[in-house]
C-alpha cells in the first residue's frame, strides 16, 4: 500500500489552489492536509425506526479515526 494519501489527489499541486482555498476558509490549517480526508455518512431519519438510532452512531465516529491511525 502507498503511503500518499488519496485525499492528495483533491488538494495538493498548483491546479488543487482553490480547492485548498475553500478549506482554509472553512478553518482548515496546513497540517490538516498531513491527515487522511474522511467523510461520514449517515442515513438517520425519524420517519422510521430503523434508521433512528444512526445520529449516536454518526455522532460517535466524527473525530474518532485518528485513534487508529497507522
């Protein structure tokens, strides 16, 4: 496996500039970008109680995958 991140491939070199623009504007510093970008979704929904306990869940996981970091 590689050690660049696929996330790389979104904001470094000159043509990702405004890609890294929006970030900073969004209060991203320059060390974030050393990190893995990783999104989560969430299928929550109070229509149905299937979905009803996702928010927890989704809620638990945001800041968590640092901890496994390799």
């Amino acid at each position: 496996m590689t050690d660049k991140l696929r996330s790389a491939h979104i904001t470094e070199g000159v043509a990702r500039a405004p890609n890294r623009s929006m970030f900073y504007a969004m209060g991203y510093k320059k060390a974030d970008f050393a990190h893995p970008m990783i999104g989560i979704a969430n299928a929550h929904s109070t229509i149905t109680p299937c979905n009803s306990g996702l928010q927890k869940l989704a809620d638990a996981t945001e800041g968590q995958p640092w901890r496994h970091q390799r």
